[in-house]
C-alpha cells in the first residue's frame, strides 16, 4: 500500500532513456510528410556493367548464343585452304588407259629427292621425248593425279597448279592470309567508330556476295582476288562476333562464353572434313559455308541482335540510352543480383564519345600492352607451323594429310579446354606465360636432341608445342580484349590478330622455298619464343576485371610494382559494435 502523500510509482520502461550527452529529438506533433511529396533521389549515370546486366540474364544468354552460332560456319571460309590447295601426288599424262608400272618406269625419269633422306622418284614433271630415253622434255598432254586424301577436285587439280604453275598455290595462301590480315585492321577499326552492328551486317553481307564469287570463278587469277576479299569479310565477321560478345559478358562469364565459341569454331573443322569428304569439290565445300550465312543477315532486323550496350555508352545514341535505361528501372524491382546495387553505385567514367588521338598518342600503358600481346600472337602464330613439318623436315617422310589436320584440329579443342579449366584460377598472365614456356621450352629440345630423339619422341615434342602454341595465340586475343578499353577494343583485337597473320605467312614462304631453311626458321622463333616469355611478365592481371571503357581506364590496367608491400584495408586489432 502506498500513502496518499507518496509518489506515484512509474512503470519501468523497456527502452533506457538517452544519455544526457545524446538528447533525443523532440517527436513532431504535425504529420509527416508523404512520400509523393519526397524528392526522387539522383539516379546515378550507368556503366557498362551496368548496361549489361539491364539486357537480363535470359537475353544475355540468348545474344551471347547468337554471337556463337556463326563460327560453325565461319570455319568452313577460314580453315578450308589446307584442303583446297591440298597437291596429290602426280606425273605426265601418258596415250592409252591407266598405265601400267613397266610403262610408267620407261616413259618417266628418275629424279632425286629434294629432302634430306628422301629416295626419290619418278619424275612428276619431265617424261621421256617420243618413248626414246635420250631427251627429257616438260609434261606436253597434262597430267594425272592420284588423290587419296581430301578433294578429288581442288584448285591444283582443276587448273594443273603444279610444276611450272606451283609458285600460284603459295602466292594463294599469302593472299589469303593478306585478306584475314585487311579484314581484322579495317574492319576492326570500323567497329571503334560505326558500331559493332553495322560493322557486323556489312562484313556478313561482303561474305555472301564474295564467297559466291569464288565459287564461280573461271580463272586463278579471279580466284585468287575474290579468295582475298572473302577472307577479309570473313576476318571481319570474326573479329566483330567476338569483341560483341566479350562486351555481352559479365566477368564471371567471359571465359565461359569465349571457349565454347572457340569449342564450335573446333566442330565446324571437324564438320568441314566431313563434308569435304561427302562433296569432293571445292567449290560445293565453299558454297556450304557461304550459303549458311545468309541467314545471320536477319540479325539486321531489330530487335534480334542489338548493338553492344558498352559501345553504346561511348556514342551520342541518346534514343538507344533511353531505351536501355528505361529497361533498367523497370528491372531494378525483380532483380535480385546483389551485384546489381554495386555497380548502380559506380560513377560514370569521364571521357568524351570520340576517340582522342593525342591522347592515344600519350598512353604509353596501352601501347605497352598490345605491344606486348602482338608480339607473343606473333611468334605463337609462326612457330605452329614448324611443329606440324618438323617430322616431315627431319625426317624426309611427312605424315598424311588427315593425321596432320586433325592432330592440328584437336590440340586446338585442347588448348581450349585447359584455357577454360585454369585460366579463371591461376590468372590470364600466369597461363600465358605458362604456355609460352612450353612453347619454347618444346622447340628447344626438338632443335637440340632431334638426332638422338625417336618418332615417338618427336611426334610427342610436337604435339606438345604445338598444343601449347595454340593455347597461348588463343589466350592472347582474349588477353586483349579484356585489357583494351571498348572505345579502341575493335581496332586492338585488330592489330594483335593482324600480328598473328604476319606470323602465318611463313608458312606458304617456307612451301614456296620447299621448306629449304627450315632449320634457321625454327631457331628464330624459338629464340623470339624465350623473349616473348620474358615480356609477358610486363602484363597486367584481368581475371574478374571489369572490362575498361576509356582510354583512362585502360592505362590504370598495369602491373604492380615487384617491390610493393601488400597492405590490409582492415586493421588487424578492430574494435567490435558493441550493438551489434
């Protein structure tokens, strides 16, 4: 009981009052005002992340898929020459039916090998003057073939590209790596500056109309000239598929997406040999790659393969910015990508839509890279081609045509499995120089031991440079576009593949010279091997990078200083919320 003069008793209340150091804020008697009558809060520029995920994962995927499926037949314009410039064995034509061998050994002489160990044979281009063994004169009624391998009928076979017109086969293949060469510098410089879209319509439809051309030409000369412009169409095509899908990817998502584009790229080789071997004629396998593409012409319809949202940011579209803003907000709402909110967050970069050509100039950081990127494609690129025939050069007896092609095609579909399977652990720099060591470290003891090593020995050194060779030209395209900035990532791919090109051309020179020198070949680019290895530790790290936009962003892409301590953001002794 309490007396009437004491006190009342307060309730104990659940919540202690402030501290007087923190007085609390006097609660208003008006009402609160609306949140209509709030202001919006400043909505942030976007990115390019940003640009990307506004598209949603399902069309991501989808325009990612569409971006793959063309390589399958690209294949068929870009890897077909090994077959169609493929020379069977052959000798003059002789009167009468298939001669026998006695008539054979008295109409033909003998000639000596041009190889080292080589027999020799009969002659493929000399036969005797009127049955009488005392003049020997050149092949006067043409000459017949005895194909086993790959077409019937090929450009060498249709128009006697061999003896005296051999010299046209290796003048074809510079041609046509001349074209590829062409394609990716111009085409990838219209896609800095047109668009990747229009860059993209405009190579298709240049394919369809020249890949129709070689397969009508009358002549070697025709053929040679529509052989180049295709393989610039071509080039271009491949070029601007690619950096458009690198530009549709997340950072999680760009291995992923570049591996099963090359793993297609592999099975349109494999399905190029079969169908070559179905058809047997040169110009119905051409025709079976450029007739597909007409059908990627419907990617011009809009709606079915947009421009890339990242070159977009770069340009004064501000209708297509719109569109894709307004895509965003209607998103914000159902995603629940935690990411999202992140890169909202970022500002947008500082650069202006057009390319500044001082400023490319001045940024030493981006030529040092692509510097160094060319010139590891460069020598990846070459150095291929003397794993192929080094069996056949030291040896004197080359492998057939199909070990030769599939052993190629499939250390290609390897390279890329092992790209896929470490690259995302170990880092793109680190792969990079790993493969390149293997590279040279495989030429070495090929050039060094060839005479004390057996055929296994050397067929097993020789897939194995060659395996490796591969993975690194293949991870230094992706190595560039990641580390260039988007505003001159056509243009960069460009160059790097070009540089790859230049490698290539030694290839049909060393056919033109019947590999004479090969030995000198071999020992300059494995020397170039060892200088590529050491210029690969100069390269920055992009695994889980964003991909930069501007010129600024990509000179901050730079390695970090061998002397620099690593430094914790968080100190070691923190002091803990006491409130939560």
């Amino acid at each position: 009981m309490t007396s009437p003069d004491s006190p009342p008793l307060v309730s104990p209340s659940p919540c202690p009052a402030p501290p007087p150091s923190l007085p609390s804020s006097p609660v208003p008697s008006s009402p609160g005002p609306s949140s209509s009558s709030l202001p919006a809060p400043p909505s942030l520029p976007p990115t390019g992340e940003v640009m990307v995920l506004a598209l949603g994962r399902k069309k991501q995927r989808v325009l990612i898929a569409l971006s793959i499926l063309p390589n399958l037949f690209l294949a068929f314009l870009l890897s077909s020459d090994p077959l169609i410039t493929l020379s069977a064995s052959h000798h003059c034509h002789l009167p009468g039916p298939l001669p026998s061998p006695e008539v054979l050994n008295s109409s033909l002489p003998w000639e000596r090998g041009e190889r080292p160990r080589d027999s020799g044979g009969l002659s493929q281009c000399k036969q005797f003057a009127n049955g009488s063994q005392s003049a020997v004169v050149d092949c006067e009624s043409g000459w017949d073939y005895n194909v086993t391998e790959g077409l019937k009928n090929n450009i060498v076979t249709e128009w006697d590209l061999v003896c005296a017109q051999y010299w046209l086969v290796p003048v074809e293949e510079v041609c046509f790596i001349l074209g590829i060469l062409t394609g990716c510098l111009g085409l990838g410089f219209a896609a800095d500056r047109l668009g990747r879209s229009k860059t993209l319509l405009t190579s298709l439809t240049l394919s369809v109309v020249f890949g129709v051309l070689v397969c009508v030409s009358p002549y070697p000369s025709i053929f040679i000239i529509m052989r180049f412009c295709l393989a610039a169409a071509s080039g271009g095509v491949y070029l601007t598929l690619y950096i458009t899908r690198l530009e549709l990817c997340e950072p999680s998502l760009r291995l992923t997406a570049t591996t099963l584009a090359g793993l297609v790229t592999v099975a349109g080789e494999l399905l190029l040999l079969a169908v070559a071997l179905g058809c047997q004629s040169w110009r119905g396998l051409l025709g079976a790659g450029a007739a597909p593409l007409t059908l990627f012409l419907s990617y011009g319809i809009p709606g079915v393969f947009p421009e890339s949202p990242r070159w977009l940011l770069l340009s004064e579209r501000s209708a297509d910015m719109n569109a894709f803003s307004e895509r965003r907000n209607s998103n914000r709402d159902v995603r629940d990508d935690e990411s999202f909110t992140e890169l909202d967050s970022e500002p947008l970069p500082s650069s202006r839509p057009y390319l500044s050509f001082p400023e490319l100039v001045h940024s030493r950081n981006i030529w040092k890279n692509m510097c160094v990127l060319g010139f590891t494609s460069f020598i990846s690129h070459g150095i291929s081609h003397c794993y192929s025939s080094f069996r056949g050069d030291v040896r004197g007896t080359a492998p057939s045509f199909y070990w030769t092609y599939l052993l190629s095609v499939c250390a290609g579909g390897g390279a890329w499995l092992l790209l896929w399977a470490t690259v995302n652990r170990c880092g793109r720099r680190g792969i990079l120089l790993l493969s390149m060591t293997m590279t040279g470290l495989a030429s070495l003891i090929l050039l060094g031991l060839m005479e004390y090593l057996s055929e296994t020995a050397i067929t097993v050194f020789s897939v194995l440079g060659l395996f490796s060779s591969q993975a690194t030209a293949s991870l230094c395209i992706l190595f560039t576009a990641e580390i260039m900035p988007t505003i001159i990532r056509g243009s960069s791919v460009g160059v790097v593949l070009a540089l790859g090109c230049v490698g290539r051309l030694s290839s049909p020179i060393m056919d033109l010279r019947n590999h004479y020198g090969y030995f000198l070949h071999h020992v300059i680019y494995s020397s170039l091997a060892l200088l590529a290895v050491l210029s690969i530790l100069l390269l920055p790290e992009s695994k889980r990078k964003p991909l930069p936009q501007t010129l600024a962003d990509g000179e901050q892409y730079r390695r970090p200083p061998l002397g620099r301590r690593r430094r914790d953001n968080v100190p070691l002794l923190a002091t803990p919320n006491p409130e939560t």
